[in-house]
C-alpha cells in the first residue's frame, strides 16, 4: 500500500492533534477558577474521557501500538487533573463522587473481562466495546439537535471542539486505513461523518448571540 510508507508521519499527527484537542478542558477548568465554582459545568466529559481512555489504552496495548498508547496516556493524565480541578470547586461533591463510583465500576467491568476472555475473541469484542463508547461521546453535542432545531440557533455547540474533531477523526481514519485495522476504520468512518454533520449546522443555523446577550453588550458600550 502506497500509504504504508507515511504511517509515521499520519500517526504522529494524529496523535499531537489528538492531544491539542485534548488541552481543550483547560478552557473549562479556566472558567470554572475564574467562577470560583463548578456549578452548572457537566463533569461527565471527564470522568466520561477517563473511562474511555482507561479502556483505549487497554486496547492499544492489545495492538500493541505505541502512537495509541501515548495519545491515550496524555489523554488520561489530562483528565485526571481536570477532574481535581472540578471536584475541588464541586458544590455538590457526593454526587460526584457516586459518578466516579458509576464510571469506576463500569470500567473494570470490562478490563476484567479484557482479561479472562479468551485471546482469539477479546481483541474483536473489546473493540466493539470501544467503538459504541466512542460513537456515544462523539455523538453527545446531538443531544441538543431538537433545540437547534427549534431556536435555530448554533450557539450551545462548541465549534472548535467540533471542528478539531472533525480533523481528529480523518486521521486516525487515514491512520487506521494504514494499518488495517477494521474498527479504528469503522470508528472513524462514522465519527468523521458524526463530526461533518455537526459541522453542517453551523453552516444552516448560523450561531447567533440572543437578544438578552446583545442588550448588555449595548449597555456597556454606550
């Protein structure tokens, strides 16, 4: 494959676009100490990237592929200290605690079974784990499609983290097809597609700043 001979080059920046796109919680985390707390901020994406990260790196070990490895290891470290910053300036700290219980538990549940099932089946079924966990966090922002629809009103998306997912997904796709792995393919293949539908609400319901919004940035000009 004339690809074969770029794995190098597409692996390395499909791992340091990974990871930029993974600095992205520091946004947040920058919000949230500026706010002096937590409240109103979702701390799934978190404890939902940590999980997902535990389980991929289980999987690239499986493969045996250390530009996985490394993407998911920063992934990981970087969620963790996110999640401390959240939890710090949690206000409601039992409730977050019983989510890391949840996502704990759901986590070795797998890396159990990655462990006893047997060595023919469990890198196929561990990956088809991976991939529906994947789908479920690239697909999250959809969940706000039925008020898009109704406002139409793009603002609640986050289009830098929609866009560089977008750009995340081809080259991993690109990396996948390289190395001839059918779900890193097929995990691609629909996130890319997730990711460009997205996108294309952006360009059909263009964001647009409410009336309240416009208002106070009258008053502080005038």
């Amino acid at each position: 494959m004339v690809l074969e001979q770029y794995k190098e080059i597409v692996g390395a920046c499909a791992m340091y676009v990974t990871m930029a796109q993974m600095l992205s919680g520091t946004l947040i985390c920058k919000d949230i100490y500026k706010k002096g707390t937590a409240k109103g901020v979702d701390s799934m994406p978190f404890l939902g990237a940590i999980g997902l990260c535990i389980l991929m790196l289980r999987y690239a070990l499986m493969l045996n592929d250390s530009t996985m490895i490394n993407v998911n290891v920063f992934g990981l470290l970087t969620n963790i200290i996110y999640m401390i910053v959240y939890y710090y300036y949690a206000p409601n700290k039992e409730e977050v605690l019983k989510l890391i219980y949840k996502v704990t538990v759901f986590v070795i549940i797998f890396l159990v079974y990655a462990q006893i099932e047997h060595p023919t089946n469990v890198e196929f079924r561990f990956g088809l784990v991976v991939t529906v966990l994947l789908f479920l966090l690239i697909a999250s922002p959809l969940i706000h499609l039925k008020e898009i629809i109704r406002t139409k009103n793009t603002e609640i998306l986050p289009f830098p983290l929609i866009f560089m997912g977008t750009l995340v997904s081809f080259l991993w796709l690109l990396y996948g097809i390289i190395i001839n792995n059918v779900f890193i393919i097929f995990q691609n293949v629909v996130g890319f597609t997730l990711s460009i539908a997205q996108l294309s609400l952006f360009v059909i319901f263009p964001s647009k700043k409410s009336g309240a919004e416009l208002l106070k940035e009258e008053k502080k000009e005038n």
